[in-house]
C-alpha cells in the first residue's frame, strides 16, 4: 500500500500553530530554517501580507491527527 505525503500542522513541532513544523515535515527540512525564512519575508515584504498569510494556513492546512 503506498502511503501519500499530507500537509499537517504538526502537534510535536510547534511554537504557536505548527504551520512552521508541518511544512518542516512535509519538506524534510528543520522547522527552524523555515522559521526564520518566514520572518525574513514577513520582515522584508510587510507585516500584513505574512501575517495574513500564516492566519489563512491556520484554516486552511488541517492540524495533524
């Protein structure tokens, strides 16, 4: 049985949403590089847009079962 690659938001690997550490899981990279790549582009390309962004995956992406 092949077993399909889902997007959660990690349960284990969270700091407010786990949006960061499912994306880590899902991409095989550390949540950490991740996050602060995330600051970076919310830093550098406004705050609204990064937050609204990370708000809208909070809905979007389901939490990990």
């Amino acid at each position: 049985m092949e077993h399909k690659k889902l997007l959660y938001r990690s349960k284990k690997n969270k700091i407010f949403f786990g949006i960061c550490g499912g994306l880590g899981e899902y991409l095989n990279i550390d949540p950490t590089i991740l996050r602060l790549v995330w600051m970076l582009v919310v830093i550098f390309t406004g705050l609204v847009p990064g937050v609204i962004a990370y708000i809208l995956a909070i809905f979007i992406v389901p939490e990990e079962k």
